[in-house]
C-alpha cells in the first residue's frame, strides 16, 4: 500500500505552506496582512536566519537571537495556522499533502501548495564526507562546529603530544563560497583575538586555517577586483587560500587534495574539516519532481517556470533554495522575492502565471572583522565600508527588535572587545584509556570498583 493511502484527512486550507525559512516566511507574511487562510508545515519550529549562523558557530550570537519562532512571529494573525511536521509526499489530482506531526501521518488539503523546503550541503557522491566533515546549514551544525573549535583550542592547551596539538590546531574549509570565507576568515580571528589572548600556550600562528577551493578564485560569483581582494584579505590575516583544487578524499585526520592541471596530490592533516562545497535540494523536491514530472537540475534543484509552478500543476508553487530559475543566486533575496510574487498571484494582486521578475538589490559578503565585499549594481565596495552595510543590512533583516538589540550588543562586545559570550563546553566525562593513565591500578582492586577518570566537571 501507498504510504499516502495510509494517512488520515484531516481538514482542508486555501494554501499549505511548507517550510519556514526566508521563502515560507515571505509567502506567510504576505497572505497573513491579505486575511487568506493558511497552514504553514514545517519541520522545525523557528525561522533560521542562516547568513548568521557562522556567528553562532564562533559565540557571538546564541541561536535564540537568529531563530525567532515562526508561531509566535505569525501570532497576530487568525488567518494563520502554524503546525510542527514533515510533509512527505503531495497528491496532486486530490489537492493534498500528507504529513508526519506527533507520530501521525496525516492529510490536508490545499487550493494551493507552497514548497519552501530549501537545501543541504551537496557532497557530489561522496555522502560519506558528512561523517567526517562539520556543516554550517542549521542550529545543531552550528552548536556542533562550535563545541568541536572549543574542543580543539582547550585539548591543544593540555596535551602534551606536540603531533595531536598540530592536529587540533589545524582546521581545512572545503569551498570559498561565502560560507567558506566568513568560517576561514572568523576562525583565524578567533586564534588570533581570542584564544590567543586568552590560553597562555596558544599562539596564533600555532593555529593553521586553509581554505579549498575547486575554482580559480574566491567567492567565484562576485569574480574581478572583488574576488582579489577577498583573497588578499584572507592571506593578510593568515589563512592559506588553496585554488583550483579538490579535495578528493578526507578521513579521520585529515584531507587529500588534488590540483587537477598539475596532477598534484597532496595530504593535509587536521582535526577539524568544515564542508561547505555547494548544495542539495532537500528531500521534498524529489517527490514533488517525482509527482509532477518537474525537472531537476544538478543538486536535484526543481527546473520551475517563470510563475514558479512545478511540472504539470498550475496550482503547485516551489521557491527559494529548492529550486532553480534563470541561474538566480541560491541566496534570502531569491527565496524572499519569489515568496512574495506566488503570495500576489494567490491573493489575486497580479495575474496567474505572471513570469517573475529579480530585483536585483546587490550582493555581499564577510571576510573578517572590518573587512567585507559588497556590489550593487555597478559600485564596488571593499574593506570597512562595506563590512557596515553588511552588518547593517544583515540587523534590518534580523526578525524581532529584541535580537536586533542582542546582536547589536554582541557585536560590540565581539568585535570593539574581546568577548565571546555563547563559548561554552564541558568536556564529555569519556574514561581515559588505561595506558594513557599515570596511575596504574593495583593489581588486585577488583574490576567493579574501578571507577572512570573524570577529567572535568
Ligand atoms: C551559512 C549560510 C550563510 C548564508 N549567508 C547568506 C547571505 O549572507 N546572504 C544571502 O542572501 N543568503 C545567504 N545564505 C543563503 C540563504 O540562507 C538561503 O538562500 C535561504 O535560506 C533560502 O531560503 P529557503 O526558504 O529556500 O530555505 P531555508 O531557509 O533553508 O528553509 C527551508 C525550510 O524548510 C523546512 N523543511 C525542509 N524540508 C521539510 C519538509 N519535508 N517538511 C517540512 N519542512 C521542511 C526547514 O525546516 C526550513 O524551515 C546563507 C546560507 C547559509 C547556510
């Protein structure tokens, strides 16, 4: 039997919105001001501001200030219905969606159907990398990087094995995308303003940061003057910038890099290794190409029409990271702009089918502190300048005055001072082997008694 088959209707809706990231939440606020009814399905229950995760990652900011609830932020609205789940599959002749909530898999249907479900890092085949690599795509990859660059920088300060403390010090980004940059550019920052400041024993040139990248140059989609300087940037601060290579194996302890015009091979050894090499439409792009006939391009990313309709529906709309449209960036303005246009069409404010026109407001980028990279239109701007519109543009865009306020603070203390409020860690009470010990045990304590060796509280 159909899974679907196996689902309970429920109720129906005018429009199911699924997902709450920059494209759910556009389409929401829209039809939410306009009085239309909706349900908006999502899996997690706040709206990520994803360009500031690297923040969380680094302890400038903690998650609740760039994840507000997407409940509480749609609250004011009775025309809208937000419900926890994962929709799994879509009936297009029966104008429903199934979806799991509570351990449930239930039904509910639409007059019309807003897919918002983004993407996640793309490994190009080679999904073993996951398991080996740290990803910046949500709160748990942020919360998880930020525990191992604590992890790393604290068992550097201890041991006493100057080949582990090289490991723990040494940390590979694989792509120069702005993801790449901004972790490259605020790891060597942290070395440097941070840890060195605050562990007697670390030096910041103890601390190896080097940046991968398969194209010819930095942030390949801003190209130029801009991508120069990018480089430049990164290099002044410390961190080895690696172009027109791949990495073409990683395990445990480290990296094989392959430059292919030279056919050089090389391995590099660390601790640490951040992927952030492209992206993947996430699973539910997949089922609705599958249950439209919508083509996918590479990354499984949805080959939408100009309207945004998926395949053969007309009352089917994919935006945002899902999808993929005259070679638009993946980028907020994208999935937000397109949320927008398919909430007009819905509310009747343009016409149905009306292609989608970009506005194009510019484009930037964070290399460090004080340092950034912003274009709009045909000015160029570099260096402080253009790290204060990034900051400034980036707080407009942060949802609620309270963080705005919190992140403002943070900021200063961060990048005025020295601070990093959300460092925290406790080391994982794991026994320490027993030939690692300075104690031997005695020879006849019986084995119940011994007890692990903890070494933090
Ligand atoms: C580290 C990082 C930095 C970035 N920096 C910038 C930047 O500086 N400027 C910029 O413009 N862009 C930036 N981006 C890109 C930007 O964040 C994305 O383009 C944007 O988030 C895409 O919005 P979206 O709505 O398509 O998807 P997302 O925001 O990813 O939202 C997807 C949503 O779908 C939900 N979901 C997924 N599957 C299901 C399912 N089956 N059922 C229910 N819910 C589901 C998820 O929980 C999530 O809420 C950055 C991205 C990252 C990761």
């Amino acid at each position: 039997m159909d899974d679907a088959d196996t689902a309970t209707l429920v109720d129906r809706t005018d429009v199911v919105i699924v997902g709450s990231g920059f494209g759910a939440l556009a389409t929401a606020k829209k039809l939410a001001k306009a009085g239309t009814p909706f349900v908006l399905i999502s899996e997690t229950t706040e709206h990520l501001f994803q360009p500031l995760l690297y923040q969380v990652a680094t302890g400038v900011l903690s998650p609740g200030e760039i994840a507000p609830s997407v409940r509480a932020i749609l609250a004011g609205y009775p025309n809208a219905d937000v419900r926890l789940g994962r929709v799994v599959d879509v009936l297009p002749e029966e104008n429903t969606v199934v979806y799991e909530a509570g351990g449930q898999r239930l039904r509910l249907g639409y007059k019309y159907l807003v897919a918002a479900t983004g993407a996640r890092q793309a490994y190009f085949g080679r999904d073993e990398f996951a398991d080996l690599t740290y990803a910046l795509k949500t709160v748990e990859d942020a919360e998880k990087l930020r525990r191992q660059i604590v992890r790393c920088f604290e068992e550097a300060h201890v041991t006493t094995d100057a080949e582990r403390r090289k490991n723990l010090l040494s940390f590979i980004v694989v792509g120069a995308g702005p993801t790449g940059v901004e972790l490259a550019g605020q790891i060597k920052e942290l070395a440097q303003r941070y840890f060195a400041e605050n562990i007697g024993n670390i030096r910041a040139d103890d601390v190896t940061v080097t940046l991968v990248e398969g194209a010819d140059k930095v942030l390949p989609p801003f190209g130029g003057k801009l991508s120069e300087y990018s480089k430049e940037s990164l290099e002044k601060s410390g961190v080895d910038v690696v172009l027109g290579t791949m990495v073409t194996d990683i395990d445990e302890h480290g990296a094989t890099l392959t430059t292919p015009t030279t056919e050089e091979t090389r391995r590099l050894t660390a601790e640490t290794i951040i992927w952030s090499a492209g992206i993947q439409a996430n699973d539910f792009a997949d089922v609705l190409a599958e249950r439209t006939g919508c083509e996918t391009v590479r990354g499984g990313r949805l080959l939408v029409d100009p309207d945004f309709t998926v395949g053969r529906s007309d009352n089917i709309f994919a935006i945002g990271d899902m999808v993929t449209l005259d070679n638009l960036p993946a980028q907020s303005p994208f999935a937000m702009q397109g949320g927008r246009h398919v909430a007009k069409m819905i509310t009747g404010k343009v016409a149905m089918g009306t292609p989608f026109q970009y506005k194009d407001k510019g484009s930037m980028a964070i290399i460090n502190r004080f340092r950034a990279i912003t274009r709009v239109g045909k000015i160029e701007l570099t260096g402080f300048i253009a790290w204060v519109l990034w900051l400034a543009v980036h707080l407009v865009y942060l949802v609620g005055f309270r963080n705005r306020y919190i992140a403002v603070m943070s900021w200063c203390g961060s990048f005025l001072g020295h601070r990093r409020p959300h460092f925290y860690y406790a080391q994982d009470a794991v026994p320490v082997p027993a030939a690692e010990k300075e104690e031997p045990a005695a020879k006849d304590e019986p084995e119940s008694d011994k007890e692990p060796v903890r070494t933090s509280a």
